[in-house]
C-alpha cells in the first residue's frame, strides 16, 4: 500500500553487493546462471552480500528491514551513506545518485542529510554525551557556541536533559543509545538509518525506547531505514517492511500483507509465532453480507448485534463478540458490509482468513 | 554386549595390539586411579622403537635423545680414556682426561637409567593424549604400523653414526683446516680421515674462496679534492672467505659515504648540538634551586603528593652525592632523544598501524634496531659523526625508537571498526577521522610508548657515553675503567632514581587522565 504520490527518498535500483577480489567476475555469473550464495563462494572464493535489491521508502516513512543475522541488512542500509560501495545498481537519495557524489559532496551528504544510529551505539569515549551529539556539527565546522545550543535541544528531545557533561561510560547501555539517537538527529538530517538501534538493550528498555521513537518520529517526521532481526519489533516501528533472506528480499508490504499474506515457508515460519491481534482487520476476516446470506444462514436484526468498522482490528472485534449469541456485523458508515463470526474470528487469530 | 566392553571398544580399536593393557591403562587414567609409580614395561624396553611403532613422534624425539645422549657420553667415556692412554707421558693431561672419561661414564649411565625410567613413566601419560586426538580425528596415527619403524631406522642410521663418530674424536681447529686445504692445493697426500674431520665436523666449511679485492682509500688529488683510489692486492696474496669479503666492502661503503658526503653528517650533527644546546641550556643553565622546584611542582601537578615526595627524595639523593650538574646533563641528552624519537616515531606509528604495507615493512627494520648490539652501530656513529653528544643522541633513537612506532600503531588499530565506521557515517575526512577519533583512542597507548622511549634511552646513557655523551654514564664508564666499584655504584643508583622519577611521574599522570 505504497502511498505513489510520496515522493521517494530513499531508494535502492538492483543493488548487488559480492564481497571478495573477484567480485566482478561473479557478479557476471550469478546474473548469467543465477548461481547461489554457496557456489558464488565455492567458485569465486566471494561471498554476496546483497542480492539485485530495490527498495524505495517515502517521505517520513519508517521502512523495516527484517532479516536473520548475515541476511545482508546492515550491509544493504550502509550503501546508502557509501559506506559500502555497490557491484552494480544505484542507489537515489533524495533523487540524487550517491554514487556520483563526489567526495567532499559525500562528506556533506553524510554530515547534513543522513544520521546514523548503530547495534553497538559506538559512541566516542573521550567525549561527553554533549560533544558526541554534536560531533556531526562539529565536521562540519560549525562554531562552538551554535553546536552546543542544538546539542543541548537534541539532548532534552532524547529525555537526557542534565546529562551532556556526562561521559558515555557513565551512563547505563538505554541511556547510551538515547545519546546515539540525538547524535543522529542533531544535524537535522531527511534520513535516519537504524542498524539494529534497540537490539542489544533489555526487553523493557526496548519497548520503552520504541515507543519514544516512535513519537518522536511522528512529530519529526524523517525518512528512516530501520534494520531488524526481531519481526515484533519490526511490526512495531515499519509502515513497510521487507524481508531479506541471503541478500535477497523476499517480500516487501505492510505488516498486515507480510502476516496475512506470507509469499513463501520462510516468511510464514516468521509470522507464525506473531499474534495478529492488532494485526488483522475486520475487512480481511469478515464475510460479505451477500455471501453469508448465500449460505442461507440469517442474519439477525442489526440492533441485536455488536457493530463494527472494517479498519478494526481482531483485538476490538473479540471484545465485541464476548458473552454475544449474535454474530458481529461489519458496518461501513450505516450499511452493513460483512460478517464476523465467532469461527471466523478465531480461525482470523490463528491466521488463516 | 555388555556396557563395559562398551567402554573398551574404542580402546581396542586405537591401541591395536596389546590392546587389552591400554584399554585397562587408559581407563585408569581416566577414572585418574592410575598408580602414581606406573611404567610401561614395554617401553621401558623397547624406548624409541616403541613409540615409533606406536606413532607418536613426541615420545619417539623424547626416547630417542635420551638414548643418544648417553651414546654419546659413552663415546665420549672412550674418547678420553683412549687420549689418556695415548699422552701417558704427560702426567696432568692423563690426570685430566681420566677425569673426564669417569664423569662422562657416570653421565652415560646415569641419564640411560633415569631416562629409560623417565620414558617409560611418561610412555602411557603422554600415549593417552594421542588417543583423545585420535577420537577428534581418526587420521591421527593408531596402532601399531611397520612402515614407520622403517623411517625411523633410516632417521637413526643418518643420524647416530655421525653423532657417535663427532663424540669420540677431537675436532679439528680451523687453522688445521686451512693448512690441509693449502696442503690440497700443492697436490699433497691428506688422508681421508682428516679431509672427513675438516669437512664434517668442526667448523661449516668454507664452500668457496673469493678473490681478495682491490683495497679502496680516498686520498686528495693535486687540487685538494678527494679521490677514489683502487688498489689491487698484491700478487699471490690468499683468497677471502665470504664474510672477509662482505665486511671490508662495508667498510669501503662508510669510508665513501663518510668522505664524500660529510657535508650531509655535518649538518645532521650541527641541527642536533643545537637543539641539544637549547635543552641543555634549559637544564644546565638555570640554577639549581628553580630547577628543583620546577620539577616537584610538575610532579605534584601530574602525579600527586606521594609520587612528589619520591621524586624530591631522588632529587636530594642527586645533589647530595654531586651528581646534580651531570644528571641535568643526562636529563638534557635523554629529551632531546625523546622528542627526536617521537617526532619520528608517531608519524611512522601512525602510517604503520593504518597501513598493512608499512607494517610489513617497518616491523623487521624495528626488530633489528632493538636487538642489535649497540655497539655494532656505535662505530659507523663514529665515523660518520665522530665522538660527542650528536653520535650519542642518534644512537639512543636507534634503540629507544621502536617502541613508540610499535605502540603508536598498536594504539591505532586498537580503535574499534565500529567506532572509525560511526566517524565515517557522520562525514568525517580521512584528517578528521585521525585527529577526531583514532588518535585521541589511541593516546593511553601512545603515552605508554612515550614512557617506554624514556626509559629505554636512560638505560642507553652508559652506552652513549662510550662515544663521549657525557653525563651520568660518564661517571659509570671511568670508574669501570679505573674499577672504582664505590662511585660506579653511586651512579649507577642515581641513573635508576632518574629513570624511576620519570617514570613513576608519567604513569601516574597516565592513570589519572583515564
């Protein structure tokens, strides 16, 4: 459900990566014979990072990439900054080519228009929370007086007022990536690239500073690529998310299209284990009123029955059908569009509508 | 099949033969109720020859030295007493080479039995490890196999026969060798024996002859300036071995460098009395009780009260005794060393700990300049920038020097990828990325090295000193010559308070900057 009249950020055109000194010759082969990850390495001694992906995520999207460790995540999100060099295809931000940057251009694109936050926080130890935040100012040259101001305003938005004279080590691991989040944001970046930010916190912490994120980039409204292992989390934080196994993706869509709509095994082994409460609306589980009556069942009168919208989720309609004999009925404005039935609901949780 | 044979199936299947005592030995191992005096009897007979059929080359070395050795002590029991029998004329050699002959047998003796015991003690311990190996890979030698007791013959015939023959005869000296070898050449009769002695045992022999080549001197010509000139050795005058060659074409390399391009040494001397004079005046020159002062306050800045106290202590020690004036000498000699070291180490540090290329390069050039005596360097100091304080300095940089480029780099490559990478991410140049965040991660290292550069040229001092640094190490070379135990020790002591003080003052200062 892409939204075609944002415009496109960010965007991936059949980026490879092969990692290895014959990573040209393979690139050739794989095209050619459409060889796997284990013959690439076997025969080219090369191995592939990142496997003909596009991908292109809107204005003030949260884009997931999901995937197990070595799926080619972190690789594919660090072509975006060239931090990583693509075998072949381009990679688009904000329209322009960043492989065509040139160096002092990508300098500045890196400093003024993509933050970064990383797994490891990888903050500067040296430094104070306050100089770490405003280290990307500060390559830029810009003046003491003016960094400290914005590093201090980075440092209330990420709820660590009081502790910019801190150093990192003295502050606990959730703190810590509180800090690396405002070093991202401090230079006012488009895009915010997130390696696996919440992955090596507690699960509490996790959650807490998810659903920070989350507001925070309501109001703020960045373009970010966000990398994960965890499909909870991913279902969380991504208006899309995409899927990538060995380099590839496997499909991308809405959380609700990758739970109800797995494309192949690997992607329906993931999502069995998601609970798809709030994942499933009532337009996907309902039966259409012409098909119910069809069946020949009877539909009892409206006012005896729960009412609901299609955009509720499975959570909302279960609170409706309990301690109810009467079906519930899916109203879109005042016509009645569907049927939910207590079997229907059940086999909606289980997955299979 | 019961559980226990179940136990012992692998056993069997590893030791082969005799399979049933290993499995029995091997199990008490492991259920470590070995008896503590336990001995394999089979290989306290058959040594060697057993582990060798057993395929484990350990035990085969082990085995076999301990069995050559006292082969050799017995060659040697008969090589004296048959000297003592042969020079019965000469009473005190006859005194010496019985003694000799008896201790040598005792040896033999005393190592076969204690080593056979030792063997065989050792046999099983070490036979179980060859099994646990063999249980991860099943390639690991098992059993018992003939082939290698075939290997092992031929190993023993190469090399026991030359063994024994070498013990039980006198080498010939290298004079002996060459006469014979000039007996050759006039077409004289030499036995075998004796060309088999020269070529075999005592010293390589000299493969190949050189002829001797032209005598270089650089004298003036009619307008003063200076000349090569080629003299050829005289006729009939003998050939060279390789190393005669080699060094006097060193020689004749320094001679051309230090003559023709003085100018160049010159100048390098002239910049280091400068700048050595600059800190020496700084040293030297200022009176002794703002020095003083200066240096307990530097103390208490960087390293606290009881660190001060320490270094006052070592102060008093050196004015006490008159070593104050030759200590702020030293002082002055070892900075300039130090800075010169940095200056060039860090750069060079920096370029090795981020390139794998000059790594490759620079860490042999480093390991011979810290292992190679100093006085081998010393005199080619000497010749090119004479006796004084300059030689001294750059001698002390040649040995104080590697640990700053070595330190400097391990600092660097000690910052984490992810760390560079994050600088990278946030658009920092490759100078950004140095100055920003390597070098600052890498400072704790980088200031160890600078310790280390201290303290390796204070322990330079004496050395330097050879070549007329001057100083403290002075005071140590003339009462060595003049063997003056009492004031080389009052010296040598006040040497180590300096190194102590420095030392003491920046690793404290280190800690506390952490």
């Amino acid at each position: 459900m892409t939204d075609s009249s944002r415009a496109n950020v960010v965007e991936t055109r059949n980026v490879w990566k092969i990692f290895g000194d014959r990573a040209g010759e393979a690139l050739e082969a794989v095209r050619r014979d459409n060889l796997s990850k284990d013959e690439v390495l076997e025969r080219f001694d090369a191995v592939v990072g990142v496997r003909d992906v596009s991908i292109s995520a809107g204005a003030g999207e949260i884009f997931c990439i999901m995937g197990l460790s070595g799926s080619g995540k972190s690789t594919l999100v660090r072509h975006i900054n060239r931090l990583i060099e693509p075998t072949a295809g381009e990679i688009l931000v904000n329209g322009v080519n960043v492989g065509m940057l040139k160096p002092e251009e990508l300098l500045a694109m890196r400093a003024e228009s993509i933050g970064m936050v990383f797994q490891n926080m990888a903050l500067l130890p040296h430094r104070t929370v306050r100089d770490n935040i405003a280290f990307a100012l500060e390559l830029r040259n810009v003046d003491i007086f003016t960094r400290n101001n914005v590093a201090d305003k980075v440092i209330e938005l990420v709820s660590l007022k009081g502790y910019g004279d801190r150093y990192p080590s003295e502050l606990s691991g959730g703190m810590q990536q509180r800090v690396g989040l405002a070093r991202a944001l401090a230079a006012d970046p488009d895009i915010l690239l997130m390696d696996e930010p919440f992955s090596a916190l507690d699960p509490l912490i996790r959650r807490g500073l998810q659903d920070e994120f989350l507001e925070l980039s309501a109001s703020m409204k960045k373009t970010t690529l966000f990398i994960t292992h965890d499909l909870d989390e991913a279902i969380r934080m991504g208006s899309r998310i995409a899927i990538m196994k060995d380099g590839e993706i496997v499909q991308t869509g809405t959380p609700e299209e990758i739970v109800t709509k797995p494309a192949d095994d690997y992607v329906a082994d993931f999502v069995a284990g998601i609970s798809k409460l709030r994942l499933v609306y009532a337009h996907t589980v309902m039966i259409h009123i012409e098909e119910f009556e069809s069946r020949g069942s009877k539909l009892p009168a409206i006012e005896e029955c729960p009412r609901a919208h299609p955009e509720d989720d499975l959570d909302k309609l279960i609170g409706l059908a309990v301690n109810q004999e009467n079906p519930v009925i899916i109203m879109d404005d005042s016509t009645p569009v569907g049927v939910v039935t207590k079997d229907a609901l059940l086999r909606g949780i289980q997955g299979e509508t | 099949m019961s559980s226990d044979d179940d136990i012992r199936k692998p056993f069997l299947e590893f030791a082969g033969p005799n399979g049933a005592y290993y499995a029995n030995v091997f199990l008490k191992i492991q259920k470590a109720t070995l008896n503590r005096t336990h001995l394999n009897p089979v290989a306290l007979v058959g040594s060697f020859v057993w582990a060798a059929l057993r395929g484990s080359w350990l035990l085969f070395t082990i085995g076999f030295v301990i069995d050559l050795v006292a082969a050799i002590n017995v060659a040697l029991y008969f090589k004296f007493a048959k000297a003592a029998v042969d020079n019965v004329d000469r009473a005190y050699l006859v005194e010496r080479y019985e003694g000799w002959s008896e201790s040598h047998i005792i040896a033999a003796v005393v190592i076969f039995i204690l080593g056979r015991l030792l063997f065989s003690w050792l046999a099983d311990r070490l036979y179980v490890i060859q099994y646990n190996r063999w249980r991860i890979n099943n390639s690991v030698n098992s059993g018992v196999s003939l082939t290698r007791l075939v290997i092992v013959t031929i190993v023993s015939v190469l090399i026991v026969p030359p063994m024994i023959y070498r013990a039980s005869q006198f080498s010939p000296d290298a004079r002996t060798c060459i006469k014979q070898d000039r007996a050759i050449d006039r077409g004289e009769e030499v036995s075998f024996k004796a060309r088999f002695d020269c070529f075999a045992i005592g010293e390589f022999p000299t493969l190949f002859w050189i002829d001797r080549p032209d005598q270089i001197s650089f004298p003036r010509d009619e307008n003063g300036e200076r000349i090569v000139q080629r003299t050829p050795p005289r006729e009939g005058s003998p050939p060279v071995n390789l190393n005669t060659l080699v060094a006097q074409k060193i020689d004749d390399g320094i001679g051309y460098v230090t003559v023709f391009y003085a100018f160049l040494f010159d100048e390098i001397t002239r910049l280091l009395r400068t700048m050595l004079t600059a800190i020496t005046s700084v040293f030297v020159g200022t009176p002794w009780p703002v020095t003083m002062g200066v240096l307990l306050f530097v103390a208490y800045r960087m390293a606290g009260i009881r660190t001060t106290i320490f270094v006052g202590a070592s102060l008093i020690y050196l004015a006490l005794f008159g070593f104050w004036q030759t200590a702020m000498d030293t002082l002055s000699l070892v900075v300039a060393a130090s800075i010169i070291c940095v200056v060039i180490g860090l750069p060079t540090g920096i370029w090795v700990g981020k390139s794998k290329r000059a790594q490759f390069i620079v860490t042999p050039i480093l390991d011979v300049m810290q292992t190679i005596p100093s006085f081998v360097y010393l005199l080619p100091a000497i010749a090119f920038f004479s006796i004084g304080k300059p030689p001294g300095i750059l001698a002390t940089v040649i040995f104080a020097a590697p640990p700053m480029v070595r330190l400097t780099a391990l600092g660097i490559r000690q910052v984490s990828e992810d760390t560079k990478e994050a600088a990278l991410a946030f658009g920092a140049n490759p100078r950004q990325l140095l100055t920003k965040v390597e070098l600052p991660l890498a400072l704790p290292s980088i200031m160890a090295g600078i310790n280390q550069v201290v303290m390796m040229s204070l322990s330079m001092v004496v050395i330097a000193a050879l070549i007329g640094a001057g100083g403290m190490g002075y005071i140590v070379t003339e009462a060595l010559e003049n063997t003056e135990t009492g004031r080389g020790v009052l010296a040598g002591v006040g040497i180590a308070l300096l190194a102590m003080m420095i030392d003491r003052v920046v690793q404290k200062a280190n800690l506390g900057r952490r």
